[in-house]
C-alpha cells in the first residue's frame, strides 16, 4: 500500500500535497475550516456536536445532516490524493483524521524548528511562513486565534535569527525574509531597514528605495509620523548612482525635466518639505507671499478607517484637478493633506481652501466626512536648513 508523507500546507493558503497530486478546499470556508480542525485535532475524535458548533456558530442552517453532507464532499475530494485508504474516520458520535496516516503540519513544523539551535533548521522554519495562517478563514475565531499566536512566533524568530544571517553575509536570504515579514508587520522600521540594507549589499537599489518608500506611506497614513533618521539615510543612499560618471551631462539635466501635466504636484512627505524650504528661501529673497494649508478631514472617532482612506483617495483627485501646476501638496497623515501655494496671499490662500472645500463636496455629497482648513504663511526661518 503506498503510504506517501502527506505535506499540509496552512501558512499563506491552504493545501493538501502527496506527491504530485494537490487538495485545495476552493472557496469553500465551511470545507476547510472542517479539514483544518480534523488535522489540527488528529489525535482524538471530533465529536459532531463540536463540529456543528465549529461551522456554524451564529449562523442558521446548522444541522447533522448538513455536516454530514459536507463531511461526505470532504472525503470525495481526499480520494484525489490516492492515499489507498480513508482519511476521515468514523468513531462513535463523531470523526477523526486517520492518525496512522503520516503527515507534516507546516504550523506544528515552525516552532519545532525555531526551537532547533541549528542555524539551518531556523533558516528552514521561516521559510514555511509563505502569509498567515489559513487566510481563507479570516475573521473566525478558531483560526484568529492561531494565527496571532504563530505570526508572533515567527516575527521572533524572524528577529532572533537576523542577526546571525548578516554576520554571515546571507544577504538573499535576508531579502527573501525580510519581504514576507515586510507584508506581514508593514509599520515596523527594524525589518525595512534590515531589508533596505540587504538590497544594498545586493545591488538593488530600486527595490531598496521602494521599501522605504512604501514604510514612508504607511506611517504618515496610519501614524502621520516619519520614518527614523537611519532609515532616511539608507533611502538617500539607495537613490545615488554608483558611478555618477556614467551618466552624461544631457543624461542628468532630462532627469530634472517633469513630463508635461496639468494639476498640482501630489508628492511625499519628504519631497513636500524640500519644495516648501526651497520656496520659503526664494520668497524670502524677493518678498513674494508663500503659504502654506492644512486640509483635514474629519468624520468623528466612529469613522471605519477603510471609509477614510477612501475619502482621502476622493479628496487627493479634487486637489489633482483643483490645483494650479505651480502648487504642491503631500499626505502628511491618515486624515489630512498639507497645501504649498506659493503664489497667493493669506485671503487667497483660504479662498482656494474654501474653493477645495465646495468642490469635494459637490463631488463627493455622501462622503462621511466634514472638510476644514488652516492657513499660515511661511518664511525661511521655519524651514532651517538642517533637522532637529
């Protein structure tokens, strides 16, 4: 009888393997949440009642039968894999994953791994982590459970071994692994810079730069802060040449040059402030009024945050279409944008404010936020040349 290993896969997706032959439950939650829970619990029986509970808690259409039936689609489709035997057992009052079947979790292998003192095995436990556990379950309490606990177990790991990769000089590796913790804890500064100088080391320069550039985004959204001084060096570095000399004069002046396009310039943050020191110093030079705005949008402490980024995605279009080319504006949090209109006095300043204002709302009449805005001028001495 061919008794090949079965490999489970519940890290980023979920999959049965044997040999060549694969299982997925589809689209089906109430299948894998039931072959999940039978191969997490394969040591003992699973009483039907537990498994009704499981598959149907608050939800109407709970019956024996209709666990029964898909009990019956689930031990269908397992027949694809050629086991040679049933994998779903029947016991009294309930079921149970066959425990003589050999099989890999590749949630029970993770913290067996990361408990190794080998090197190799830990390098071998992080790379089981292809995304969170069962993700076709978000949301269900059985799965949410685990899944915080694993994520946490692999982010330490994933700290703990670091260390000794880049004394090593596995500079691919720390890329590789640095790119799955970078998606799944998107806000922490040590994994990009350790990614950042990683890609360094390895040539790759633009994707180094986008890392920086994605944490840049996600903490002015979520947190309206910067990223840290060391992490800004890094993207300094990461946007240099390697041989300045190989790029010709004509070369560098087109990269100066802005394609033709109408509308204010929509930048970062950080690019935002260089404009607004660079403006500030010329009008302090010929006396020409510079202002700077502040748009925010408020829609109260019960507002879902995916209605306000929406909001915010709504209000970016209306200052693109509501601004002249010479203005400049920048996301600098997760409910406000910053103005530069460095061609208009204090009352013309709030007129366009009150101008963005009436427009967004005759655009967007249901959004669920209230615009305001604050005006104040600028002059150089607010923006010295260096940061405190």
């Amino acid at each position: 009888m061919e008794t090949s290993i079965l490999r489970v896969q519940t890290l980023g997706d979920f999959a049965i393997r044997r040999g060549e032959a694969v299982f997925t439950a589809g689209r089906s939650r109430k299948l894998c949440l039931l072959l999940s829970a039978l191969l997490w619990e394969r040591r003992r029986a699973v009483s039907y009642g537990e498994l009704l509970n499981l598959l149907w808690a608050g939800e109407e259409g709970g019956s024996l039968n209709a666990l029964k039936a898909v009990l019956h689609r689930a031990r269908t489709a397992l027949e694809g894999l050629g086991a040679g035997r049933p994998l779903i057992l029947s016991r009294p009052g309930g079921c149970q994953w066959d425990p003589e079947v050999p099989l890999l979790l590749d949630a029970e292998e993770l913290p067996r791994l990361l408990a190794s003192q080998r090197l190799e095995d830990r390098c071998a436990a992080l790379a089981l982590y292809r995304g969170d556990f069962l993700p076709a379950l978000a949301g269900h309490p059985w799965a949410e459970e685990r899944r915080e606990r694993l994520r946490t177990l692999y982010l330490e790991g994933l700290s703990s071994l670091l260390p000794a990769l880049e004394t090593a000089e596995r500079w691919q590796e720390i890329a590789s692994l640095t790119d799955t913790a970078c998606a799944l804890a998107p806000c922490r500064e040590d994994l990009c810079r350790r990614r950042m100088e990683a890609l360094l080391r390895l040539g790759r320069r633009r994707e180094a730069a986008a890392a920086y550039e994605a944490l840049h985004t996600r903490l002015l959204s979520q947190s309206g802060v910067l990223p840290s001084q060391p992490l800004r060096d890094l993207h300094r570095r990461a946007l240099e040449t390697e041989d300045p000399r190989a790029l010709s004069p004509a070369t560098v002046l087109d990269a100066l040059l802005e394609p033709p396009r109408p509308g204010a310039q929509i930048c970062g943050f950080e690019d935002f402030r260089a404009i607004c020191r660079s403006a500030a110093r010329a009008a302090g030079r010929d006396g020409r009024p510079v202002h700077a705005a502040l748009l925010t949008a408020d829609g109260g402490s019960a507002l879902a945050r995916r209605s306000l980024d929406r909001a915010m995605d709504h209000l970016e279009t209306v200052l693109l279409e509501g601004l002249r080319r010479g203005d400049a504006a920048a996301r600098c949090g997760a409910d406000r944008f910053v103005l530069l209109l460095p061609h208009a006095d204090y009352d013309a300043s709030r007129a366009v404010c009150a101008r963005l204002v009436r427009a967004f709302t005759r655009r967007y009449p249901h959004a669920p936020v209230r615009l305001t805005f604050f005006v104040q001028p600028l002059s150089s001495q607010a923006w010295p040349d260096r940061t405190e």
